[in-house]
C-alpha cells in the first residue's frame, strides 16, 4: 500500500506564508490586471491561498538565487500578454498554461535545492547554439547536471463522468522526449529531464517507466522481463546519455498540498553520470539493482507492468 514517500509543501518553505503571499502581489500586480483569464481566481481566492503562497516560495527562491527579474520578464511577456486576451479560456485556460509552463523551472529549482541540491546557473549559456539548458544544478553527490524542465499537458474538463481534452499521457511523453533531444548538445556527462505536467491527476508510474526503458515482453519461453533493445528511450542515444527522468507535481488536497515526484533512473547511463538514488529523497525511485528492477522506498500506486523485482533480459539469455 502507497504511504506518503512525497513530501508536505510546508515542511521546505524557507520564508512565512504571509511574506509569501505579499511577495506574489509585489512581482505578478494586482488579480485585475489578469482579468479575463483564469489567472485572476487563484490570485484573488482565499480557497486557492495555498496555491498562492506556494508561488510566493518560488518566486522568493528566484530572488535570492539571483533570476527573478530574468523570469519576471517573461511571465510579463508571455503569460500576462496571454491573459489580456486569451486564445483559450475555461479549465484549459492559455494564459494559466503559460504561467505554469514559465514557472516550472523556477519550481524545479527551488523543489531540488531545498531537498539538498545546489543551483549553479539558471537558463546557463548554452555550449553551442543548439543547446538548451532550463537549469544546471549540482547533486548531492557531486555531480553537475543539465536539466530541461517541460511542464506539457493541460487538465481537460469532465463531460459525461470523464476527462476530455485533457490528461492525455501522449503529449507528457512527446514533451520528454523533446527534452531528450535538446539535452543532446548539454555539457555532460549529467543531463536530466524534468517533467511538470499540468493536469488534476500524476501521470501514472508505468507510463514513464515503459516509455523509457521498454515494455515488459516475453523473451524465450515464459520468460517476462525487460531488455535494453526493446524500444525504450534509454535504450539507444541520445536517450541512452540521460541521467534520469523525472515526474515532479504539485498536488493540492483538502487537508494538505504535496510535491510528489516520481523517478526513473537510466540503467544504461555512462557511468560518469549516474546519479544515486539517496540524491531524490521523498521521491519514489526506479532503479536496476544487479538483474532486477527495484522501486525505492515503494513502488507507486497503479504500477502493474514494471513491479519491483521485473528482470533485466541480458540480450541472447532468457
């Protein structure tokens, strides 16, 4: 049974809530200035407060690190731009998805940082023209990693007791897999891809987990279990230079508001860029531990096909 490996909001705010919440109307202007998006509820509703505040740590993090007129400048420009006249407007709100999408790396690094990682550089110079970097940050284990931040997806709306356009897994694996793409031309060896989908639910475990490193499939006989030649995007470059992937969300309850991540580590990584386990603390992490696939500390609600214990297929035995 899932317990919670993910960890409360407020147990890594560095600043009081209320400075939080003064800071936010300091940086984004008053909620009439958002008007007509949806923007313009959760700055203004006292039941979206914890939202609110939430924003207000990454924005407080941006300042101190040193970014924040850099990103300020570009909610200014897209997302406020977006809301004067939005070009979509109900759950799947433009302007709101731009805000977001602009945010997630701040949140990416203040989320990391807090946890024990160290920002070296946000939005870095690229190495070459085709670079591209979000953020550069050093692990707990010493190691510097290039990290692309997508923050794909949007929530949909119900119709008929289900989700429409919306929660569609498709457009979070297609965001990744551009990641992977633009970390091919990153310093190295450390390059990870973070993903911040913008939906209700997290995007299920075994989704990522099969879109990296393969389906489970029959080999010889009754044999079931993973090889590296099975379709993954670990399996070959440049999917096979990625230090990992990860899912980070930020759910809000009725009682409580958590940062769940969800983390697949690249068994076939160079060995100059693994990162630990021990480096993604309350993070649900999948790792191959000698011929099995393991999840530390559990494995994840709604994970069927890649289970702790799902072998590793050496190509040619089984």
């Amino acid at each position: 049974m899932e317990t919670q490996v993910s960890i409360d909001s407020g147990d890594i705010h560095q600043y009081p809530d209320a400075e939080a919440l003064a800071f936010v109307d300091e940086i984004l202007g008053a909620p009439e200035a958002w008007s007509p998006s949806l923007i313009a509820y959760p700055l203004s509703s006292d039941f979206q407060e914890n939202w609110k505040i939430e924003v207000g740590h990454w924005l407080l993090f941006a300042r101190d690190a040193g970014f924040l007129d850099r990103l300020r400048k570009r909610i200014i420009g897209r997302a406020l731009g977006e809301a004067a006249n939005p070009s979509v407007t109900g759950a799947n709100d433009s302007a709101h998805r731009t805000l977001l999408s602009e945010l997630a790396s701040a949140m990416v690094a203040y989320y990391f940082t807090r946890l024990g990682w160290r920002l070296q550089s946000w939005e870095p110079p690229p190495p070459i023209p085709k670079g591209d970097i979000d953020l550069r940050l050093e692990s707990p284990s010493g190691l510097v990693v290039d990290f692309q931040v997508k923050a794909p997806d949007q929530p949909g709306e119900f119709s008929n007791g289900r989700i429409v356009n919306g929660e569609i897994d498709e457009r979070v694996l297609k965001a990744i897999d551009k990641a992977v793409g633009q970390l091919k031309f990153a310093i190295g060896p450390g390059r990870m891809v973070v993903v911040c989908p913008q939906r209700t639910w997290p995007i299920d475990a075994d989704v990522l987990a099969c879109h990296l490193l393969g389906k489970p499939a029959v080999r010889t006989g009754e044999v079931w279990g993973i090889c590296r030649e099975g379709g993954g995007v670990f399996g070959s470059a440049p999917g096979s230079e990625i230090s990992a992937v990860v899912a980070l969300s930020y759910d809000r309850g009725l009682d409580k508001a958590l940062y769940r991540c969800t983390v697949i580590r690249n068994p076939w990584a160079p060995p100059a860029a693994v990162i630990p386990a021990a480096c993604f603390p309350h993070a649900r992490v999948l790792s191959l531990a000698g011929d099995r696939f393991v999840w530390e500390p559990e494995e994840p609600g709604k994970c069927f096909q890649l289970r702790t214990g799902t072998p590793f297929l050496v190509e040619g035995r089984g």
